[in-house]
C-alpha cells in the first residue's frame, strides 16, 4: 500500500468481525502526542490512544 495514491483502511478485521476505525492521518499524530518520547506507556495512555482509533465518524 503506497500512502500517497492509496487511502487508509477504514475498517479492519478482528476474529472475524469487521470494525470501523478513524484512519485519518490526525490521528497517529495524536497517538504520537499521547506516547511522546517513552518506550513504555501507561493503561491510561494506551486507553486514550485506542479510543482514537475507534472514535469514527
């Protein structure tokens, strides 16, 4: 997949089940916000991060 002529997944597939996600390049920049520079995050963080991710619109 070539990020300049392809878009983003909107969905992807979890055992079967098929679930929206927010693709959209904002939000791996959030994501990156979130983690800054640590090699290891927090539960919060990681909730904040997954939430992202599954806040469609």
């Amino acid at each position: 997949m070539s990020i300049l002529t392809n878009h983003f997944p909107e969905t992807v597939l979890v055992d079967g089940a098929e679930y929206l996600i927010n693709s959209d390049f904002r939000t791996v920049l959030r994501c990156f916000e979130i983690q800054g520079v640590k090699e290891v995050i927090s539960p919060d963080e990681l909730v904040k991060i997954n939430y992202s991710y599954q806040n469609v619109r």
